[in-house]
C-alpha cells in the first residue's frame, strides 16, 4: 500500500504541507477563504527545533493502537487507510493516549481528526504532498 | 551611517486580501525580508533587503505576492541612466570594484535572435522526427582527416580519446564551492541519465561524485585546486581552463568563509582559506607551453581522455583557436561574454571579450580555411538559452553546445545576480548547509532531464524540418540560417545570407 | 473448527477479527447475557450526554457479523462449562460444543454493604446499556443525585447528569478524587475543576446508612437525595470460570497468550486477571484498550496462530467537563514535574525506562508518544530525555530511530 513517508534531510520547515492539509481537508474551494483568518486545523504537524524539521502525520500502521483504542468504535481501516468517522467520536482522548506518532489531534468541530491520505476528500492524492517544495514527504510503495 | 542614496528597487506587493499568514515567506526568506507583525496580526516586509529571488513568490500558496520594479526614478537622462548613477553612488560609498554575477544583463545584440532557420518546402521533404531516424548523437575529439582502411578493405574506424554524447549539449563548468553540493549533484545525475557531461569546474572533484566520472569532464585552471593524478583519471575528458566568457583576462576567488571542510577537502587548500584563482596559468605563455600542458595532461592518463581547452570569446580568437587547434587538444571550447558567474567584476562582465555568435563563426571559419577543422571538435557556450539556439550554434559550425545558466534556471535559478551574496534562496549557489538542503537533487536533475529531454524533441523537430536527419549534418551548414536586420559586415562574419536572399 | 465466545464485547469483537484472520471457516458462535448487539460500554454516559445515540454506540456493524458468518445468541446467559465434554450450558437448556472457548464475561458492580440500602427504591449502578437507561428515564430537573465512588464510573456519571438535574453530590472514602489513577496534585485540579462546574464532594468519607431519601455519613454529614449511583468499582465475573474448575484469583488468570490453566478455554477483558509488563506479575486490568489487545491475542492462538501480549499496561484517557486526563503505566521511581502552561504534567522514571505518566489538559497532547515509550521500554540515554520531558516529541528520539518511525515499514 502506497504511504507517506518522511525524508527528513530534505525538510525545509517551511509549513506548506500543512496548510494545504488544511485546506484540502476544509470543503472550501477557495484556499484563501479556507485559511485566512483561521487558526489551521492540520492533519500533519511539522516538528521544528533549531536546524531540524520533518513533517509527521498518520502512518497507517499495520497494527494500529489507536483503532483498538477507541472507545466508539470510530476508527476503522479502509484497505489498510486508517480512516475515523467523526459522527462517531465522542472526544474522550483514548486515541491520543494510544498513537505512538501522536498524529492524531482535536479538530475544531470538538471530535478527533486524522490524515485519511485524502481518500475523504475532493484532492484525490494526499495534498501535503502536492504541496511539499522538496520531496520532503513522498507518498509511495515501499 | 550617513545618507543612503540608494532607494530599494524593488517592491514587494502583498495582497492583503489574500494573505494567510501562513510565514512561508518569512521562513523561506535568507535576506529576512518578511516578517509577522504580532500587533497588526499581518505580514510586513522590508524591501531594502529583497533581490527579487522570487523565492517568496513561488512559495506563497495564495499567490498574495509579487515583486514589481520601483517607479521611484530620476529625473530621465539618456545618458546618466539610474544605474549609472547608483554604481557611482555604491563606489562611492565603498571605494571597491562593483561585484556581479550571472551574465551581463546589457543590452547588447543577442545574435541568436537575429539569425532564422530554414525548412523545407515542396524541393526536397521534411522528415517526422516520429516516423523516421533522427541521429542527435554525437562524437567531440579529434576527426582523422583520412580513411584508412585493413587488409580487406574495410573502413578502420577509431573512436578511442573521443566523448559520445546522447543529445550535443553538456553542461558547463561550475565548481563545487561556486554552487552547491546539491546543485552539483543534480547536473551529475542528470548528465548521466542523459547520456552527456557535466564538468566539475576548479572546484576539484568531491569524494562523492567519482560514481560519476564516466559522464564528468574534469578541469585544471590557473589555481590547479584539487587537481590530482586520480582526480585527472577520474573524468572522461580533461578541461584546462584558460578563460571565461563572464570575466575573460582575470582569475577567479572564493572568499574563505565558503572553504568549508567538505570544499577545503576537495579543493586540496586549508579550511577557510581563500581560494584564488590567478588571471593566467603561470606556466602558460606560448601555444608551445600549451602544449607542454596538454600532452602532460594526455600523459598523466595514458591518452585515454580527450583534453579540451576553454577559452573565452575575445577579439582575436580565431587566431587564438588556430593555435590551440595545433596545440594537440581534442576540443576547443569557447565561452562568449554572455556566460555567467558566481561572481565577477561588473565592469569587466559588461564590456570585456566578445559575443559566442561573432567568435563560433570566425572561428568555424579560419579552422576550414586552415585545414585543421577535423583537429579539433568545437563547444561553445555562453548564453544558449533554448533548443533553436542550440540548432543555430551547430549549423554556424559548433559540434555541440555548453549550457550552465539554462541549467540553473532549470534547477530554480530565478537569475536574480546575488550569487556572490552565498545566500542563494534556491540552494543553488550557497554553501549554507539550511539553504543547500533546498535543492533535492532528485527533483533537481529531473528537472534537468526534462529540459533536455524536451530541448531534444525540438531539435529533432527542426531539423526534421530542415530535411536534416543527423547533427553532423547540421554541423557547420550554414545555408539553413538567414540574418534578420543584420548589416553587411556581420553577416560576412556571420557566414550566413540575408533573410530574403 | 467450533469457536464460542461467552461474553458479546469488546474481547470477544478483537477476538471475532483474529480468528477470522486466519480461520475463515470455523463456527463462530457468541453467546451476550445482555439483549443488545455488542456496544461500548465506557459510551454510555456520552449517551446521557446526547453526545451518541444507541445506534452510533453498537461497535460494530450488523454486516460485520455477516461477513465473518458469526452466530450471536443475544439476551441469554451461559451457566456453566464442562471442560470434559467441552461444551457450555447456557440457561435456556441449550449446550453448545466448542473447540476452543473464550471467557469474555466482564465485570459487574460492586455494591458495598451498606445499612439500609437496599430500602432504596431509586437505586443504581453505572455500568451497562440498560442501567444507564433506567437512570435516565429516572432524571427529573429537581433531582438530587448522590453518587457513591469518586473514581472514573463516579465522576463519568456525574458529567453525564448534571445538567439534567439540580445537584449532584458525590462521595467517597478516599480522601481525593480519581486516586487510583491520579496522584494528589492532579486530583485537586481535577476536584477544582469538577467543583466549579457544580459538583459537590464530600471525600474522606462514606455512607454509613441510608434511608429511601437520606444518607448518613460517617462524618454525620447527612445528604439528601432522590437518585443514588453506586459506582465504587468493578469486580471481574468469575463464577462460571471458578466453577468449571479454572485457576482463578481476583480475576480469571492468563498468561500472555490468553490462555487460562486449560489450554482449550481462553479469557479476555476485564474478566481476567493477566501479566502487566511493569511489575511483572499478574493484575486486574478492566480497561477497554486492553481488552481489544487480549481478545485479538486470545483470537489468534485459539485459532492456531502464535500471539503474545506482553505489553499490558493500565491506561487511562478520560475526559471530565472538558477536561482530559490521560494517565498510562505506574507511579513509581523518580518522578519529574514538568511545568505546563495549561495543565499537569509528572512523569515517573525507573531503570532507564519511562514506566508511568499522568497527563491534566493541553499536557496530554501526543501523549502516545509516551505510551509507546512505556509500552516500548526505550531506553531513556537513548533519546534527548529533557526535550521529550518538556515536549512529546519525535525530535527528542535519536536520528535513525526516526528514519525508522517515519521511514520505514510500518
């Protein structure tokens, strides 16, 4: 199955691959009124301290601790795309206390969001990828 | 401090209305130009710093940037133009050369622009480069003038001592320390992958790049860095440098803060020590010294590698290229005043040496005349800036072209001319470790065979039209190039008729 | 192959899907004593809350019991197991025969014996479907709640209620809330917390008799009410494993593979007494995560498979009036109190190894950073420990260790 994965020597910490996570994820067509004025809820966090930077979002496990976690029921693979119905998330954390990646994060509607490599949404290809300037992240087989 | 004269000439629109804040800009910034402001809760930039890089343009996800150029102006001087007046300013304030890069930005006549090519119509067919056999390949090195043939008749065909090349463009020399690792690496991988050259310029050759010696041209110029019997071995050809189009009669110096220990390693010179390139090689005086080099050069490799000597466009070259041509080299290149630098003096990358068309031309010319043309293939470089500039060099005689500014646009280069600054937003001419790592070469040297690759398909197209099917029969046929609001005397040195005749 | 479950949950759910991964064929049959399909029982008092609804509650679609061709028996109880024959009696007659069998029987309230209690009429427990229900159609505006248990089903029912009734008072004997998964520090501003959103709390003490309206306690405090909530804790159901003869302490013992002492019968999820990875000996761990891991491993060995969990570890992540505390491991060696802008941090350290950690508020942020840690046993020189400390970070883990969490096969 074709995954992110993170080449970190060529991170630049520019940020992009969460905006455009953002705004992909958003519904809105317009990546302005998406974003502007907003706190940005990003499914991929990039860490930063001093010269290193690297972008970390869901990995897709093949054992994920966060579906067996959920208390709702909420998490589920998809084809191995771990994917979290948020009608079903009732925002008690358990999926937090379980992801060793910490890629799961409160969205702004009071349930848990996730990177779903854009198979939710209208992208079609993951969106931070789109985005990254540097091959940073590649979404690939391995 | 004193007064500042100059007035930034640069303009930084931002579209508030489009703004995010995302800070890409601010982040990807090396001048510091941009910056959030936490009490107007917006971006702010200050201008005076900005080169027009283009870096922040091409980032910003909105598109809420652009640079303009300043109307703030003079009053209008035909002939004290503002910089005029700015350079006078700037040297007056610092009492130093006035330090550029890239080519010369002066409005001189660009040849290639006033050259057409021809194709054919009704008398004789044009060729689909798609149906039918296009030869874009081709051999740099000396041309026996005879044919000699064995026993049986057969035609004796020796190759040894010449370079093949896939598509008759190389890269041209850029050393390791003018450009980045990562930029080097680029061209390595790509001119490997395509079947051509890049060349390591003075810079010697990193431990890391031998893996790509059989598509590395190798230099040796007037500073000798990081010249080594391996490092000679290690290329498929042997360049000495005697000159450069952007600076033609001076050397070249990389300031000590760039000789980091990776460039100090390479370049056989002590960590952050200048590295000066004198004006001439100081064993070089005569064609007959040139020589001495040249088979030096040939001995130290058993005469296995083609020896290639560059020079730069100057007012008497055919003369120059005459003796070079004897001097034992395989291949003359030569690099018109348009060429480009990491860094130059202005006054000497604006007014010294001579176009790359006016001096191929001559120099096609007196090699036939003299009968020596089959000696010696010839590159020329200095500004090719597209695939039909590449169709026209040929048909004036070259037999395959150097490109290195095209390249770096290819790899990001938005030729904003502050390579001598080290703070290249691109990664490209900087060794700032946080700014290299901006240049992936995986992306980079595809970005290089894909230029190529389509600069291929072009001239295949053209020649196809042309009724050519082969670049040696391009080579130096000047009947399929027409002047266009050329006078007399430079279509003469042009060799080439006049549109409409 | 004859599959059957006793207990229709989140063991036997895990246990469904690892049977099924390698055993497609085999009877699966699923015997639940209560009348609904499997739910989630740490729901129901989101449920109360409006914040689910019994359909979103079932855990897993009635199409996931076709496709894995499971037979459940809902609303019936088992009675008891012949390990001769192999076969489990259930109460209406039926026996059934299996092959291997898993115990997945839960855990029920403890009720505390208490003078005069079972004189009280509006008397409940917060632990299942049904319970949580009746107490609901129990609430009127001008109820006074009292709730017997600060712990995590106390303090879930009070969230749950509060704003559908006039007071809710809680009580317990021990002297702070939550205190078997939160330290004192904590706890006081998990009280602070609760009480500003109106709860009242009388802790240190306990019931020392009831009227139908009244309770006593033993401080002489006497609180009156309309409803009362026991919730002092669970114990694991064991009656049928202890009859049929299983070894059996508070709970039904296991050992990393699920196994009790026979090797055809397996259990799961609070019912079970099984190794924790810290202390290294066996303990009740009656946590939803954990009965998802020994239901799956139960699942794969019964079904012929080789699994092993050895990493059991108590977990907690809860959320209180808006409040989230994630607690994970235990609560020994040298502690570090990190000062957090927004919360509560302490971590505990012990032989190079994270083992516990309790998280109030924004603290808890990729806090499964130190669950692996914990779960993981990395050692602690390893990594940048006072960067990890400060933040939960990947940043803090060395360089190749992170090519291999981000780069490699996952």
């Amino acid at each position: 199955m074709k995954r992110i994965y993170v080449n970190e020597m060529w991170c630049l910490g520019c940020h992009l691959c969460e905006y455009y996570c953002a705004y992909a994820n958003s519904g809105i067509q317009d990546m302005v009124k998406a974003l502007k004025d907003k706190q940005i809820q990003a499914r991929i966090t990039v860490e930063q301290r001093g010269t290193i930077s690297f972008a970390v979002n869901c990995r897709h496990c093949t054992e994920p601790l966060c579906i067996k976690s959920c208390i709702a029921g909420a998490i589920t693979s998809k084809d191995g795309v771990i994917v979290i119905d948020q009608s079903r998330c009732v925002l008690c954390y358990s999926c937090i206390m379980a992801c060793p990646y910490g890629a799961l994060m409160p969205a702004r509607e009071g349930v848990m969001q996730k990177c779903e490599l854009c198979t939710t949404n209208s992208q079609g290809q993951p969106a931070c990828i789109q985005g990254c300037p540097n091959k940073a992240i590649v979404f690939e087989e391995r | 401090m004193g007064i500042n004269y100059l007035y930034p000439p640069f303009e930084i629109i931002r579209n508030q209305d489009r703004c995010i804040a995302c800070r890409v800009c601010e982040r990807q910034c090396a001048n510091l130009v941009h910056h959030y402001d936490e009490d107007k809760k917006r971006m702010t930039a200050d201008e005076s710093l900005c080169v027009n890089c283009h870096r922040c343009v091409s980032l910003c996800p909105t598109r809420a940037l652009k640079i303009v150029k300043t109307d703030h102006t003079f009053k209008e001087n035909a002939n004290w133009k503002t910089e005029v007046i700015e350079d006078i300013y700037r040297q007056a304030q610092s009492g130093g050369v006035l330090l550029a890069s890239m080519g010369t930005p002066k409005e001189y006549p660009v040849y290639w622009d006033k050259m057409l090519i021809n194709a054919s119509q009704v008398t004789n067919p044009s060729i689909d480069p798609l149906r039918e056999p296009m030869e874009t390949r081709t051999y740099l090195g000396k041309k026996s003038a005879k044919i000699t043939r064995d026993g049986e008749g057969r035609i004796i065909t020796s190759t040894t001592g010449q370079l093949k090349l896939d598509i008759p463009i190389m890269f041209s020399a850029m050393s390791y320390g003018s450009i980045s690792y990562n930029a080097h690496k680029s061209l390595a991988m790509a001119a490997s992958e395509l079947g051509t050259f890049y060349n390591t310029g003075e810079g010697g050759l990193h431990k890391d790049f031998y893996q790509y010696g059989k598509n590395t041209i190798v230099q040796v110029a007037s500073g000798r860095f990081g010249v080594h019997p391996e490092y000679l071995n290690a290329g498929a050809a042997i360049e000495i440098k005697m000159g450069q189009g952007a600076k033609p009669g001076i050397g070249g110096h990389l300031p000590g803060s760039k000789i980091g220990e990776d460039i100090s390693a390479t370049r056989m010179i002590p960590l952050h020590a200048d590295a000066i390139s004198p004006a001439p090689h100081h064993d070089i005086y005569s064609i007959e010294d040139l020589r001495q080099l040249v088979y030096a050069l040939k001995e130290a490799t058993r005469y296995t590698k083609p020896v290639i000597v560059k020079v730069a466009a100057v007012h008497n070259i055919s003369a120059i290229a005459s003796g070079i041509a004897r001097s034992g080299a395989d291949i003359i290149a030569i690099d018109g005043f348009r060429g480009g630098t990491g860094a130059a003096p202005a006054r000497i990358r604006d007014n010294v040496g001579i176009p790359i068309e006016l001096a191929l031309a001559s120099v096609d010319q007196r090699l036939r005349q003299e009968g020596i043309r089959g000696n010696v293939s010839l590159v020329v470089g200095g500004s090719i800036r597209s695939s039909s500039d590449v169709i026209k060099a040929i048909a004036l005689g070259a037999d395959a072209v150097y490109i290195a500014t095209s390249a770096l646009v290819a790899l990001g280069c938005h030729l904003c001319r502050t390579c001598h600054s080290g703070k290249c937003n691109w990664g490209i001419a900087t060794q700032n470790p946080e700014l290299v790592k901006r240049l992936n070469p995986e992306v980079g040297s595809q970005h290089l065979v894909n230029l190529l690759t389509a600069w291929n398909h072009e001239i295949k197209e053209m020649m196809g039209g042309m009724g050519i099917n082969s670049i040696e029969a391009l080579k130096g046929n000047r009947l399929m190039l027409r002047g266009i609001a050329l006078h007399e005397t430079e279509l003469k040195i042009l060799g080439i008729a006049h549109a409409g005749q | 192959m004859h599959y059957v479950m006793i207990g229709n949950s989140i063991a036997s759910t895990a246990c469904i899907e690892a049977v099924r991964a390698i055993d497609a064929e085999g009877s699966i049959t699923v015997i639940g004593e209560e009348d609904h399909p499997c739910y989630s029982r740490p729901l129901i008092s989101y449920l109360l809350q409006g914040k689910t609804d019994e359909n979103r509650m079932v855990y897993r679609s009635e199409a996931f019991y076709e496709e894995n061709k499971v037979t459940v028996m809902r609303g019936v109880r088992a009675q008891s197991i012949d390990r001769e024959e192999k076969t489990v009696c259930l109460e209406n007659g039926i026996s059934l025969w299996y092959d291997k069998l898993l115990l997945a029987t839960g855990s029920s309230p403890f009720i505390p014996p208490i003078k005069g209690l079972e004189e009280v009429k509006n008397r409940f427990t917060f632990l299942t479907l049904d319970e949580a229900k009746r107490l609901e159609s129990n609430l009127r505006k001008e109820s006074r709640v009292l709730i017997l248990g600060a712990g995590l089903v106390g303090l879930k029912c009070a969230e749950a209620i509060i704003d559908k009734v006039q007071s809710v008072s809680v009580v317990d004997l021990a002297p702070r809330v939550l205190m078997s998964v939160l330290d004192d520090a904590a706890s006081e501003q998990v009280r602070t917390h609760l009480q500003k959103q109106g709860l009242r709390f009388f802790l240190g003490d306990s019931i020392a008799e009831c009227t139908p309206n009244e309770a006593l306690l033993q401080s002489g405090t006497v609180i009156g009410f309309d409803l009362l909530v026991i919730a002092v804790g669970v114990k694991p159901n064991i009656q049928i494993a202890l009859e049929a003869g299983l070894d059996v302490n508070r709970g039904i013992l296991i050992d990393e593979g699920g196994r009790t002492s026979d090797a055809d019968v397996f259990a799961a999820g609070d019912c079970t007494e099984g190794p924790e990875m810290i202390i290294g000996r066996k303990t009740v761990l009656a946590l939803l995560p954990n009965a998802y891991l020994q239901g799956e491993t139960a699942g794969t060995n019964m079904a012929g498979g080789t699994a092993s969990f050895d990493k059991a570890v108590a977990m907690n992540a809860l959320s209180l009036m808006g409040l989230h505390l994630i607690t994970v491991g235990r609560y020994e060696g040298t502690s570090h109190l990190v000062p957090c802008k927004d919360g509560y941090k302490r971590l505990f350290v012990k032989d190079n190894h994270l083992v516990g950690c309790i998280l109030v508020g924004e603290a808890g942020k990729r806090s499964g950073i130190y669950t692996a840690m914990i779960r993981n046993k990395v050692e602690l020189d390893s990594l940048n420990f006072d960067l990890i400390c400060e933040e939960p970070l990947l940043m803090a883990f060395a360089k190749s260790v992170r090519q291999q969490q981000l780069g490699g096969p996952v």
